[in-house]
C-alpha cells in the first residue's frame, strides 16, 4: 500500500498520546489556522501504536527524559511559543 500523510491535531498540553500507524514518520508540528497541528508519513494498513508527543512552551520546565526535537510553533501571533518533541 502506498503511504499517505495524515495530520493530527495536537493540545497545547505538556503529554499526549496520539496513536498512529506503526513506522509513521513525524514531518513537522505547525499552526494550521487555530489549531496546533503534526503531519506524519504513514502507511494506513499498519496497526496502530501510541506515540508520546510533548508540547512544552518557552521558559516552561522540561523534565529530563530522551526526546527527539520535531518543530517549533507560535500562537496568538507570536505571543505563545510551543516546542514539539516526541519521548523516545
């Protein structure tokens, strides 16, 4: 089956789980609009499996954990900065 590029809408919320298809590729986090957004790679046949996404805003704590950095997105024009990880 050929992959497909899904969006997932993201809360801007320290934790979530977002479940995807097994072996997506996270692309990119962004604003679409309103609402904090990721976009992954994904082939639409494989299982699903839970991917722990962390959106920490700037100057907030960040516990200490491994994580691969995914993007940086703004609010309110720029009022609000969000930086995406996902734990590893």
């Amino acid at each position: 089956m050929k992959r497909t590029i899904w969006k997932y809408p993201l809360e801007a919320t320290d934790t979530q789980n977002v479940m995807m298809p097994e072996g997506a590729e996270i692309l990119s986090a962004q604003m679409q609009g309103n609402m904090l957004c990721l976009w992954a790679l994904v082939n639409p046949a494989a299982p699903n499996q839970r991917r722990e996404i962390e959106v920490i805003g700037t100057g907030h704590p960040m516990p200490d954990a491994k994580r691969r950095y995914i993007s940086t997105a703004q609010m309110h024009g720029g009022a609000l900065v969000w930086h995406i990880f996902e734990r590893e």
